[in-house]
C-alpha cells in the first residue's frame, strides 16, 4: 500500500515547526511523500535535508490541494476529531492501494469533509495532528518502528544511555542497516 499525506493550511511562519513534525512522522512512519497546500522554503529545505541525512525517498511538494484531492486516485482519508473512529474503518483502509491522508494545520474547509471519502477520528479530543497521523500510519501500515534506509548517512546504534550516533564512512559505522 502506498500513503501519502496532504497537510492542509500551513500557515508560513507560524506552523513552520509542527509542520515540519507532520511531515518527519510521515516519512518516520512509512508515507512516500507530502503535498503542502502552500511553499515553505524553510520547512521544505528541512525535510529534504533530513531524507538526505537519513535516507529514504520520501518527497515534499507544493500543489493546489483543491485540485489535487479531487484528481487522487485513490482512497481519501481526513483525518479530523468529528469523523468515526478509525477503528470501524481500518479493515477497508487495509484494502486500498493507494491512500491520501488529509491534515489540517488550522480549521479545514468544509469541503474537504465531502472531497475525502473517509472523515475519521483517533479519538474525538482535542489533540496534535501528529499524533493523530502517528497513530493512522501506525495502524494501516503496522509500522515497525525501526525502519531502516539503505542510502542514509546517519544511523542512531540504539543504547540505554546517551546518544551514540555514526556517520557512513566512520569506523564505528554499522554496514548491516
């Protein structure tokens, strides 16, 4: 199954960091990519410099969200705290090929509700967009949390304590992730 996100109302200078968090809990979490409704050099520069560091092909992009929700051709999920639970739906999620998520940054236009195919919840409380896109990844691709990127040059070696961090091209450098 391939998943992507569409992070709706970013707001340039002021969502730069969640922003940000939403698209490294995508790739984190198995996505192939995000579309922002709007440009962020800043955000976009950062996430790009992140695949770069730590591998991957996942891919940030600009596009006109109206346009592109309507053209997707596959299953398209808003993520929202009104819709139903997750849960109720997770098994026709599963069977989908291709899945748009849709997040929103700030209050998403009531168009999207009746644009997207599936309006659902983790949970009816307020709480972060990324832990609610966390949570979605985590429940339709049963991510294992250690993924590992063939072409990174950055790679955590896991410990109890302190941070033990290796470069490709160092000693230490771990040749099997």
């Amino acid at each position: 199954m391939e998943v992507y996100v569409l992070r709706l109302g970013h707001r340039i200078g002021r969502d730069r960091r969640i922003s940000t968090h939403v698209a490294l809990t995508a790739r984190a979490f198995g996505a192939k990519g995000i579309y922002f409704d709007c440009y962020d050099e800043k955000v976009f520069s950062s996430v790009r410099k992140v695949v770069e560091n730590w591998g991957g092909d996942f891919f940030i992009e600009a596009v006109n969200w109206k346009k592109f929700l309507k053209e997707f051709d596959g299953l398209k999920v808003h993520l929202t705290m009104y819709g139903i639970s997750l849960m109720k739906k997770i098994d026709e999620i599963k069977k989908a090929s291709k899945v748009l998520v849709v997040v929103g940054a700030e209050k998403v236009p009531g168009e999207v509700y009746h644009m997207c195919d599936l309006n659902l919840s983790v949970g009816n409380q307020p709480h972060s967009e990324v832990a609610a896109l966390a949570v979605f990844l985590e429940k339709v691709l049963e991510v294992v949390f250690d993924l590992k990127f063939e072409d990174a040059k950055i790679k955590v070696i896991p410990s109890e304590r302190g941070k033990n961090v290796v470069r490709k091209g160092e000693k230490i450098f771990d040749p099997t992730f």
